[in-house]
C-alpha cells in the first residue's frame, strides 16, 4: 500500500525510511499562525499543546489527503506537528542564533515535555476518506553540566535554529540530552508506535506499509 508522508521534514522522512517505508512527500498548504489565530478567537481560548499539535496535524493531513485524492492516490497520508513545553511554556522554532542559546542556557538541567499530533487518513477510490488520529508526548532531560562555549558551538551549527524547542535527539544536540521517557521517535518528529497503532485502527496491517528493498529482505 502506498504512503504519503504530508510534511518535507527531513526527520520524519528518515523515520519512514528508518522503519521500512519509502513514502512519497507534499508540503501542506496550511497557514499554521492563522489556524491556530482563528481557532482560538473562535473559541475564545488559548489552545493547551495537545490540541494546538493535533488541529495542525489533521489540518495538514486532510489538506494532503485532498490534494492526491484528486489524483487518484490509493493509500495512506499521515501528518504531523510537534512543539515543545517547558514549564508550561511553548517554546517553537527560535531561528535566530541570540535567541537559541539563551532557549538552551535555560534548558540545561531542566526537563520538558515534546508534544506530537499524529493524523493519517485511508484513501480509497469510490469511498469516503477516513481519519485516525492522536497526540503522543515524551519527556526530554537536559544536562545540566552543559557549558556556554558548547551551547555557542552547537548554536553555530545552525542545526537548533529550525527545529521545535532548539534541539534534536537524533544529531548534534543528542549528546547534551540525558533521559528521553517515552517513545524517542516522538522527539525525532513522530511517534512510529503512534502512527502504527492509527494504521491498524483503519484497518491497514503496518508490515504492508514496508516498501523498501532493505526492509524486504530483512
């Protein structure tokens, strides 16, 4: 069965790869600022981060789904968002340098929670798109023997300045990380266990998902 990931992140791609599926990839059209903006003038309410992860989430993935429906894809389209929490607040991409190192110069030694909206929809010809969805969260413990001149030196990479709380646990800033409690693909950008469990509730068994030659003759 075919997949398509609904997001250009390089972390999810390589988590598809990583777990036997090769998916094609599209970039949602969705403006995440003015969904969440509407949504809580709406509702008169700021979104707590299970809700603001998974309103993007299924907003990206049915956009996709719309998209290569029209084509006539047959398959799975699964979409993600993820943000991170500290101490109640949401700290999201930081972009400019100043502002990643003092995001970790707070972080070290420190413990928050990575949050991760999961939606996947089975597309079929002739049937009505259906959609399975969840939020998945895993705890992340900093070190706190961190020292500025590494915080300077990893800022310099540039790898913090596009990613969700300023760090990765599959890459440079894994060494400064001491503890992920939950499932550590949730950190990388999505949670396999998650989406493998949102498959099954459609009625996709996920070892028809692998696609790839390596997982093939495993």
């Amino acid at each position: 069965m075919r997949v398509c990931l609904a997001s250009t992140s390089p972390a999810r791609l390589m988590l598809m790869r990583q777990a036997g599926i090769e998916p094609t990839t599209r970039s949602p059209q969705v403006d995440e600022q003015a969904v969440i903006a509407a949504v809580e003038a709406q509702e008169t309410r700021t979104l707590p981060p299970e809700e603001h992860v998974l309103l993007l989430a299924r907003r990206k993935a049915a956009d996709v789904a719309a998209t290569v429906a029209a084509e006539g894809f047959e398959g799975i389209v699964v979409g993600g968002d993820s943000m991170f929490e500290l101490d109640g607040e949401i700290l999201g991409k930081p972009y400019a340098p100043e502002a990643a190192r003092a995001r970790w110069r707070s972080m070290r030694g420190r413990t928050g929670v990575l949050h991760s909206g999961h939606s996947v929809f089975l597309l079929r010809p002739g049937a009505e798109p259906v959609e399975a969805h969840a939020v998945a969260a895993a705890s992340v413990s900093f070190a706190a023997d961190v020292t500025d001149a590494e915080i300077d030196a990893y800022v310099a990479t540039g790898e913090p300045l596009l990613v969700a709380g300023a760090f990765t646990v599959d890459s440079l800033g894994g060494a400064f990380i001491e503890r992920v409690d939950g499932d550590p693909s949730t950190v990388v950008g999505m949670s396999l266990s998650t989406v493998r469990r949102l498959v099954r509730e459609l009625g996709v068994e996920w070892t028809s998902l692998w696609n790839r030659a390596d997982s093939a003759s495993a």
